[in-house]
C-alpha cells in the first residue's frame, strides 16, 4: 500500500511538472470612434494563423513573410537610424526626433521599445500614440536584410512574449487599441 | 436528421431587402452544386479567375485548414452608425452577415468548398 501509494504520489508530482500546452495567442484590433460617423471595429486574429499564412503570400513587397521597404522610412524619421540609436542608448533614456508633423520619443524601458507620438499639427485633437512593443518583436522584425522586415520572425517572437499591450492611440474622438492575449474574443 | 445534414454541407445565401417589396432570395446549395457550376463556367471566364486567384491559392489552403482548427472564431465585426458587418466561423463554415438600411445579407460557406472551388479555379489556369 505504501509502494502504491508514493508510486501515485511521484506520478501525480510528474503530471503537475509537465509543461503546460502553449495556448494560442491572438491580436486584437479594437478602433471605436465617436465623432461625426461613429464607428466601432474589432477584429480578432489567432498569432498561429497570421504566422503560417504570411509566408504563403507573396505580392507587391511582401514575400516569403518579409515586407521590403525602400528607405525605411516612416513620416520622414528613418526607421533603422531611430532603432540603432536606442538599441545601444541606457535604459528610460529617450531619443526624441522632431519632424514636421510630429514629436517622437523613442526609449528602451523594461524589455520594450517605447515609442510616444505627438501630433504637433493637430494641437486642438491631443493626438497621442503609445507604442510598446517587446525589444525581442524589434529584434526579430529587424533581423533580415537591411531594407527589408520580417513579419514572421517577429509575430513568432510576439507569440513567445505573452500578454501585452502593443499600440494605443487617443483624440478627442478615436481610440485605437491594439494588444495581443489568450483570449479568442476582444475583451 | 434529414434536414440537418443537408444543411451541414450546405452554402446558404440569403438576401432581404428592406423595402417594401424588396426582393428576398433564400438559396441553400449542396456544396456539391458549386463544383458542379464550375464545370459549367466558361474557359475564359475560368481561366481568367485562375490567373486571378493563383497567387492566392496557397494562403487560401493554408487559411481555411487552419480555420478548420477553432470551432468558432470571430474574425471582424464593424459597425458604424447605420451598417454591421460581421465575419466569423461558426462550425465548419465561414459565414458573412451584412445588415445596412437597404438590406440583409448572408452568406455562409462550408470552409471544405472554398478550398475545392479555389483548388478548381486554380486547375482551369493556363497549361494545366
């Protein structure tokens, strides 16, 4: 009885140790307008599928998973230069780039590239846009050739990451919100 | 029993107008007669949705498999002030309903005929 009692103990120890099954992980889009033409959007996308759907698409620059960019630039602000400069700059230190449409912050704080938009030409609407996203996500989208993106690598690193919150964006009248969890509806 | 297993492989379209006298048309196809239309498409007219749909085949396989794995998901809702969208899997269909002021529409589709009328669109291509 004594065998068969710390036989079942030592399974039930090996059960509770086994890895748990990975659950899937989603990207929710939720966009709720309330100005002149309120409008409410969510989309809800499983990370698996985007992943293994992406490098089955090959159009325009996307090819194979990966988006070619020409210049690599966004608003003007050069996108690699920007994420050099943080990449070897200390924690909570912020690089602010100044272009005519808008003040950008760019830092690495706690493992996540933090980027803080400003719009400067629509002082009236506080346009604000948060962006955190998991250094290792940047790592990843930034890990092929020069000009190019991997979406692949960096949906599977965003996967592997768990739950967070990866863009916000306010006005007077819009809320985008953009995050990734275990749910397979929008909370 | 009879009839849920006609509806099981069924594409079901259905589009109501709101107006008075609009038009209501109620269709549910054995997924079987959409292959079967296929055959009676045109060569051209197939042939050119082949070269359209060709570069979207292999997503298209790879999206409707993987879809097959969740027993429901929402996929998109919209809604502004006068029209919602809706697209979703819901079983083994994905389904797509459409209420604006003019009308309702839905459309509901066995993921299994999607790839077998994509697969045979792709096989009406050039030299195959």
């Amino acid at each position: 009885m004594k065998k068969t009692f710390l036989m079942v103990m030592i399974l039930a120890l090996a059960t509770s140790m086994a890895p748990a099954a990975t659950a899937d992980k989603w990207l929710h889009i939720k966009v709720d307008n309330t100005g002149d033409k309120t409008e409410r959007v969510r989309v809800n996308i499983p990370l698996d599928l985007a992943e293994k759907i992406l490098p089955a698409i090959n159009r325009n620059n996307l090819h194979a998973g990966k988006v070619r960019l020409g210049e690599a630039k966004i608003n003007d602000i050069d996108l690699r230069t920007v994420l050099d400069a943080i990449r070897t700059s200390k924690n909570n230190e912020f690089v602010t780039v100044d272009s005519d449409r808008a003040k950008v912050r760019v830092a690495k704080q706690g493992g996540y590239l933090v980027v803080k938009v400003t719009d400067e030409k629509h002082r009236q609407k506080e346009q604000k846009v948060d962006i955190s996203i998991p250094f290792s996500v940047v790592e990843a989208l930034l890990s092929g050739d020069k000009n190019e993106l991997d979406l692949v690598g960096a949906i599977r690193a965003l996967a592997a990451h768990g739950d967070t919150v990866l863009v916000t964006v306010t006005d007077g009248t819009s809320n985008v919100r953009i995050w990734v969890d275990s749910q397979n509806a929008a909370q | 029993m009879g009839a849920a297993v006609y509806n099981a492989g069924a594409v079901q379209v259905r589009v109501d107008e709101k107006k008075l006298d609009g038009a209501h048309i109620h269709l549910a196809l054995p997924a079987s007669v959409v292959n079967v239309g296929l055959k009676f498409a045109p060569d051209y007219q197939l042939r050119h949705a082949s070269k359209e749909v060709q570069p979207w085949v292999p997503a298209i396989k790879i999206a409707t498999e993987e879809l097959a794995k969740y027993p429901y998901l929402s996929l998109v809702e919209v809604d502004d002030t006068t029209d919602h969208v809706r697209i979703f899997k819901h079983g083994d269909k994905l389904v797509i309903d459409v209420d604006t002021p003019e009308e309702t529409v839905h459309v509901s589709v066995p993921l299994s005929t999607i790839l077998s009328a994509v697969k045979k669109i792709e096989a009406a291509g050039p030299g195959v």
